[in-house]
C-alpha cells in the first residue's frame, strides 16, 4: 500500500478500525473547550489560584520524531506527542491516537479529560494523552508496526506500569497496543501492564471493547430515570457508528429504546420504526459505511443532529454541535459520548431551552475504567470473567452519575458544571495534601 506525505493528507482520514465512527463536521478546538469547562468548575467552587495554576499545567510534555521507512523506500518523518497532564491521584493513563489532525494542543487538552475524568469514576490513576500526526489508512500493517515501534521507543523513558500506561484511542485499536507491549518488553521484560485494550489473549480485559458503549448506555438509562423520560419507546439517534456508538446504540436498544438514526463519515440513515442494528452493522462491514442501507432514508450528518429525538448521542469527534447549529438541535437529552462534541456556546444556550446535556467526562468514562480493571487484572496475574468486568462497571458508572446528579441538585448547577467541580474536588484534595 502506498504511503502519503503529512501535508496532503484527506480531511477526513481515520484509522481503518475508526473510519465509519467520525463524520466530518466543523470543530472548534478541543483544548479551548477544555480550558473553558475547567476555568468555569474552578470560578464556582473558587479554587485557589495556586491550586488551579498546578492542575491546568501538565506535568511533562513530550514531543518526538519518528522517522521510518516505507514500502516504497522513502524516509517519512512522523512527530508524535505525549503529554502527562497530572498524577496526584496514580499514574498516568490516556489513549493513543493515530490522526491527520493531531498536534500538541488537543493531545494537551484530552490529557487534561482524562484527569477529571478518572477521578469522576474514582478510579486511582491520572491524566495522559498520547498521539502520532499521521494518515493510517493510507499506510500498509508493516508501516504502522514501524511506527508504533519507533514511537514507544521515543518515549520509553516516560512509560511504566507504575508511571504512564497508553490505551487505543482514534486511529488506533488492540493490535497497536500489542506492538507497544512487545517493543517495551524488549528492554523491560514481560510487561503486560505497559498498555490496556490488548487482545484479551495478551492479557487484555473481556469487557473492553464495548466498554465505552456499555458505560454510554449506563448513564443514559440513569438519566432517564431521573428527568423522566421512558427509555422503553425513547427515539434515539447516534452520530457516529464506529465502536462506541455501536455498542451504545446495541445496548441501549436492549432496554426497549428505537435506534431511529445512526452516521459515520460519509453520512447517515434514517428509520424511523427502529434501525434494524445486525442488518445495518452487517451492511456497514460489507460496504464500509451505514449509508445505502435497505429501506432507510439517508441523512448527512448536519441533518441528524437536528432530528426530533428524545435521545441524541454525538460519538464521533468533537465540535459537533456549535453556535452555528444549535437552534436546529431538537432532542430532549445530548449524552456525549464523544469528548468535547458540544461548545461551550452552544452548551449555554441548550441549557437555557432546558435540554439536558450530559457531560463527556462522565458518559464516556466506561472505557477507563475497564483499562484500569485491565491494569488490575495485568498486575495481579488473574483473569477476570465478562460477568465481573460488566458487574464491577456497572457499579463505578452508578456511583458516579450519583454523585454529579447529587450535586447538581445540592447546588442548583448544570451537570458538566456539577461533574467538572465533583472531579476537580477530588484532584485539588489530593493535590492539596502532596503539596
């Protein structure tokens, strides 16, 4: 397979694995929503400045080069980052991503992400994040080898099981992270605790891959519950058909909800009795896409979002749903299973129209919390059943929709508003008792 240079690399080119998962729509930059949602937490609970100066600053920041050498001779270059936001709490944890559009702003803002929101499921681990600026699909299995080589021997030094533990994330999927784990035990010796999301036969979790959509699925079904909204019968559309919206949607479907809408790249499907899922999954792997689907009316993805639905779940990349787009959004309930999908613009004025948004660090923290029972599992040298995994989730998920709900209420605020402080709370304590 032929390779391509950085700079004319297609805007919307995904891993092979990811592809279908993220349509291309306008974004606003991550790290701006980021630094918002987590300026607007520390004005409300008037965090101490020196307190606030200490969590918006990562700790260290790696940038690299990682040279390799394709399929047809050329020496391509590739720059890869990974950025260690905070560790008071445990070691570092945060996924890799493979992508055109990565740099070092949006891995600095994610890394951020994954500090509140591992400490909002309370699991004891900190915030990383990690990418390669690179188109996968135009690179054949041995140049991605390379490269996935190359770039965890660049930033072996920053690494441990104790330290700083890489995931999948866009673009990236189980066999990347094996080749992690085989290029750091080179020098270490047999480390199956370096990375999560293995193929469970390497030591990798079952439970894993729908985790994220298993959590999703969690908090909507909470949600529900608490403003009313029967989730027997609830019309639910999904933005982004790849892992996390699939499983969410297959799930979501098993308590009675109709999956009326689903997308990916190229656009989405519309049925509005209820998408049949195994016919459109089987359809989306035969053609590599949802649209085209047999007795369904397509839809781009602007469209989608501004369908009449009770439930409306972005999981594809963020900046979906911005100023520009915000009036047409209909739905009752936006669960952000993508991080950062709504601006914080259009976030105020959702809240003003009394729609309930659903903040990321909380809906899509199930993937996190399986890699840390990976990790577990790894450092214990024991194997957890699927039963366990989904129990042990199922009961990390709850509690944390409780403590945000409980707050919102005791303190009369919006629910990113009361997840961002009830995270916050528990690094600036841990933060305040080291420093």
């Amino acid at each position: 397979m032929s390779s391509t240079t950085l700079t004319d690399a297609p805007k919307s080119a995904q891993s092979k694995s990811n592809q279908s998962s993220h349509p291309a729509v306008p974004t606003l930059p991550v790290n701006e929503i980021a630094c918002t949602q987590f300026q607007i937490a520390a004005d409300h609970m008037k965090l101490e400045r020196e307190i606030q100066m200490v969590l918006r600053t990562p700790y260290r920041e790696l940038t690299v080069q990682v040279p390799v050498r394709m399929d047809n001779g050329e020496l391509q270059l590739f720059h890869g980052y990974r950025v260690q936001h905070n560790a008071v709490r445990g070691p570092y944890k945060g996924g890799l991503r493979f992508h055109h559009q990565v740099d070092v702003d949006e891995v600095r803002s994610l890394a951020a992400l994954m500090t509140w929101k591992t400490a909002l499921v309370d699991v004891p681990l900190g915030g990383a994040k990690g990418g390669v600026t690179c188109d996968p699909t135009k690179m054949s299995r041995h140049e991605l080898q390379q490269l996935t080589r190359g770039f965890t021997q660049k930033i072996d030094m920053a690494l441990g099981v104790y330290r700083d533990i890489p995931a999948p994330d866009v673009g990236t999927n189980a066999q990347v992270m094996a080749w992690i784990m085989d290029e750091y035990g080179k020098k270490h010796g047999y480390t199956p605790a370096i990375v999560t999301g293995k193929p469970v036969n390497l030591g990798g979790s079952l439970g894993r891959e729908e985790a994220t959509g298993r959590g999703t699925m969690v908090i909507t079904r909470e949600a529900c519950k608490a403003f009313g909204i029967d989730i027997k019968g609830a019309r639910v559309a999904i933005q982004g058909f790849g892992n996390v919206g699939m499983w969410a949607a297959k799930l979501i479907a098993e308590l009675g909800a109709k999956i009326v809408a689903v997308s990916d790249v190229q656009g989405g499907i519309v049925q509005d009795g209820g998408l049949d899922l195994e016919k459109t999954i089987e359809h989306m792997r035969a053609t590599g896409s949802v649209v085209g689907m047999k007795g369904t009316r397509e839809v781009s993805n602007e469209e989608l979002l501004a369908l009449d639905v009770d439930v409306l779940i972005p999981a594809a990349l963020g900046g979906a749903i911005t100023n520009a787009n915000v009036d047409q959004v209909r739905a009752k309930m936006i669960v952000e299973a993508a991080n950062s999908p709504v601006t914080p613009d259009a976030d105020d004025k959702l809240l003003a129209r009394g729609v309930k948004v659903l903040p990321d660090i909380l809906v899509n923290a199930g993937g996190v919390t399986v890699s840390y029972f990976e990790w577990v599992q790894n450092l214990q040298q024991f194997h957890w059943s699927h039963e366990k995994v989904n129990q042990e989730l199922e009961v990390r998920m709850v509690r944390a929709w409780k403590a945000v709900y409980s707050r919102m209420e005791r303190e009369n605020i919006p629910l990113r508003l009361a997840a961002f402080t009830e995270s916050l709370d528990r690094v600036a304590a841990a933060a305040r008792q080291r420093y």
